[in-house]
C-alpha cells in the first residue's frame, strides 16, 4: 500500500520517498503503454508517440529542482485523493474495456493528484506544462478523425500534386491517389496530415515553451504559425515519398514510408527554428526603426503657418 501522506511543513521532498509512488506508477501504466506501443506506435500513425513522452519524462526531470523547492505547506491531500479515485476509476474502465483514450488519459489526474498531495497548487504550477503535454501522448480512435480525415486528405493530395508538378515530374491525381510514372501511391488515413498535425502541434508548443521568448507578440505568432507549419512539414514528407519512390522504386518507397515520420518530425522542428529566427530578426529590425524614426517638427510647423497667414 503507498502511503499518502504528505511532507511535514518544513521537510523538504526527497526524491527517494518517491521510489514506492514510482514503481506504484510503473507497475500500473507500463503495461498500458506497452500496448500503446504495440497498436499505435508501431504504425506512421504514432510515430510521435514515444518522443512526446520522452519529452514530458525530461521537462519534467527538468524542473525537478524547482518542485523539491515549492513550500508543502500548501499540501492539499484530501482533494489529491479525490482526484486520485478519479484517476484509477478511468485506469480501470480504460483497461477493462480495452479503451486505450481513457486508460492512457488517467495517468493524467493520477500525476496531477500526487502533486496535490504532496505539494499542493505549487506542484501543479512547476509541472503543469509536461501534465498538459501528456494530451498528446493519448492516442484518438479513428471513430473521433474519420469526419476530418476526408478533406485533409484532399488537400494533401492537391497540394503534393502541385509541388512535384512544378518541380516538373510526371504526376496526377485522381481524388486521393496519386500517379507518380509507374507508380500510385494512395494518400491514406495517416498520411492525412491530422495525427502529424495533432503531434507537430506538440512540438512546437515544446518549442516555444523552451525558447521562452520574453515578447508576447513574439510567443503569440509562433503558436499561430504551429498549424501552418505541421501542414507544410506533411506536404513535404509526401513529396519526398513521391521522388523517392520515383527515383528509386517501389521498394526504397515503401522502406522510406515507415520512417517518413520520423524525418517529419525533424523538418518541422527545423522550420519552427528558422521562423524563429526569422520572427526574431523582423521584430529587432521593427523595434530599432522605430527608435530611429525622427520626431515630425510640429513647432516648425507651426510656425510655418503663422508666417504664412501675415
């Protein structure tokens, strides 16, 4: 049994009291994830899957220091408990009835009510950021995409059709299928864009979390530029597995399709980086522009037209 009283007032939290509360949480959730590997991760689908929760696990290690340093005095462990009970109640639905959104979205209020009970509103406010990263690691039943998939997977096709022909290769479209030479290649429900799009859209919100640029208007363009970009990063994953199976054939095709994700994951990251830069060196330009900017001669002015009216 994992005792769950929290720190006395005072007492700092040792990481080494968190071992029986860690191999509790290990027993529990690695088989969950074993099986998230297993059905989802396996597949293009999911290739984010595991980076996002390597990602929490080391924001979350990150900010480690600063949790053991929050105050327990504001220790909330009756309303950890309560959202504890809610947490295992969703685990054991969720695993019972093989719902994989639910077994896995559980560990959610289960981290979040052991920070409650040991550190209070503190703990949350250090680990809300990985706590609401955790979104993305749950994996969506096709049931809840289905209704999307069919106008994102349009605009794939159309886009990537008008990339490879201006680039001037021999390719046409015929609804979602794509003629490349001899090859076709059917844009299918995970080269849709929206479960990249969902994980790319995690990484760039961990992109501006870590760049922590001080300018609101800074942060505000990058998060507006997220979608654009993850939408983009997919166009071009599907052109490349256009050329390459173009270029190379079938075989070094479909080989270069079960790590296109991977390498999608990279090209976004890459163009968040560069219109980071870019972002950053318009807005130092605006800003000294406007500090050059000479001040209009109102008093000249001014006296101007009085001269003019004798």
């Amino acid at each position: 049994m994992i005792a769950l009283a929290p720190s006395q007032p005072g007492q700092s939290l040792r990481l080494a009291s968190l071992l029986p509360l860690g191999v509790g949480l290990l027993a529990l959730y690695l088989p969950t994830f074993l099986d998230v590997a297993d059905i989802f991760w396996r597949n293009e689908r999911g290739t984010a899957g595991p980076l996002i929760l390597l990602i929490c696990a080391w924001i979350a290690w990150k900010q480690r220091t600063e949790l053991i340093a929050a105050s327990p005095d504001g220790a909330m462990p009756r309303l950890g408990a309560a959202v504890l009970a809610i947490g295992l109640i969703g685990y054991v639905i969720g695993r019972s009835q093989e719902i994989h959104l639910v077994e896995v979205g559980s560990l959610i209020p289960v981290l979040a009510s052991l920070l409650l009970i040991y550190r209070g509103v503190a703990g949350l406010r250090v680990m809300w950021f990985p706590l609401f990263f955790l979104l993305f690691v749950v994996p969506l039943p096709g049931s809840l995409l289905d209704a999307i998939l069919l106008p994102l997977k349009q605009q794939v096709s159309v886009a990537s059709e008008s990339v490879m022909y201006w680039l001037g290769f021999p390719v046409a479209r015929s609804g979602v299928v794509l003629n490349i030479g001899p090859y076709q290649l059917l844009i299918a429900d995970a080269c849709s864009g929206l479960s990249s799009m969902i994980s790319l859209t995690g990484i760039g919100l961990v992109f501006v979390y870590l760049a922590r640029n001080p300018g609101w208007a800074h942060n505000a363009i990058l998060l507006l530029a997220v979608l654009p970009i993850a939408f983009v990063a997919n166009i071009m994953r599907v052109c490349l597995l256009m050329w390459v199976t173009y270029a190379y054939g079938d075989a070094a095709g479909r080989a270069f399709h079960d790590q296109a994700g991977y390498l999608e994951i990279v090209l976004a990251f890459a163009m968040f980086f560069g219109f980071d830069l870019l972002l950053n060196a318009l807005l130092r330009l605006f800003r000294r522009g406007g500090r050059n900017q000479p001040a209009r001669p109102m008093a000249a002015g001014i006296h101007l037209q009085k001269g003019d009216s004798r």
